[in-house]
C-alpha cells in the first residue's frame, strides 16, 4: 500500500517536476485526508506546489479517510467506487476528474 506521507513529501513534488504540464490543470487541490492531515497541491503557480495544510482558496476540496487514499493511490481506477460508497467527497466534481492525472 502507498504512503499518503511519502505521496505528497517525495512522489508527487518529483512528478509535477518532471511533468510541469499538469499545472496546465490550472486549479487548487486541499485534500483532508482523516488519519493523515490537510495537504494542498497548487497547479495555479507555475511547475506546480505541493504543501502541508491548507489552502487559501481551494478550488476543489477532497475529504477522504488515509486508508482509502492510501488505496487510491494503488488504484486511482476505484474513484469512482470510492466516490459512490460516499468514502470520497469533493466539492467540485469537474476538477475531481482531473485527480487521475495527478494520482496515477
């Protein structure tokens, strides 16, 4: 299973670096991660951000428990049934849809 921790301090900061074309996204991400803490990813400033806590004005908001996003990461394809079974929420479900580019 992967690390929430390791996810956005190592895995995620080194993929938009290598990829700055996700910050084409153009949003900002607070991900509420029960268990794990509030995490921002900002694809608004250029190259992309990742930081602990939260954002100023988040654009979409995913609230989640660790041990499902920890799950999600090994699977981003379970979203959706993470999503129906009400265990993800997010508050606006366009730039929800984006998320696979930035998980997988």
């Amino acid at each position: 299973m992967s690390d929430t921790n390791e996810f956005f301090t190592d895995y995620l900061p080194g993929k938009l670096k290598e990829n700055p074309s996700l910050s084409s996204i153009g949003s900002v991400y607070q991900f509420d991660i029960d268990g794990a803490g509030t995490w921002t990813v900002d694809l608004k400033t250029e190259g992309g951000v990742v930081a602990e806590g939260a954002a100023d004005a988040a654009d979409c908001v995913v609230t989640i428990a660790k041990d499902d996003f920890e799950g999600l990461l090994d699977n981003p394809a379970n979203g959706m049934i993470l999503f129906t079974q009400g265990k993800l929420k997010v508050s606006n479900i366009g730039l929800a849809m984006s998320l696979q580019k930035i998980l997988s």
